[in-house]
C-alpha cells in the first residue's frame, strides 16, 4: 500500500512540472508570435 501512495504522489508532481513547462511553452511562444509580428509590421516597413 505504501508504494501506491508514493506513485500517486510522484504522478502529482509530474503533473505540476508539465502544467509549468506548458505554460512556460506558451508564454515563449506567444513572445515569438509578437516578434514576428513586430517583425512583418514594423521592420519590413522601414527596410529592415
């Protein structure tokens, strides 16, 4: 029974770290779309 407890446990934490590297994914993310975006919009425009 102990063992159960401790996968239960360390499923948890696997979880709390992929919820945290997702959103660590999508914030990266989301900052690559902006600087693409900046990119198109700004850059190109004055002849970057």
């Amino acid at each position: 029974m102990n063992r159960a407890a401790c996968d239960n446990a360390l499923l948890a934490a696997c979880d709390e770290l992929y919820g945290k590297l997702a959103r660590a994914a999508a914030v990266g993310l989301l900052g690559v779309a902006v600087g693409v975006t900046w990119y198109v919009l700004v850059g190109l425009r004055v002849g970057a």
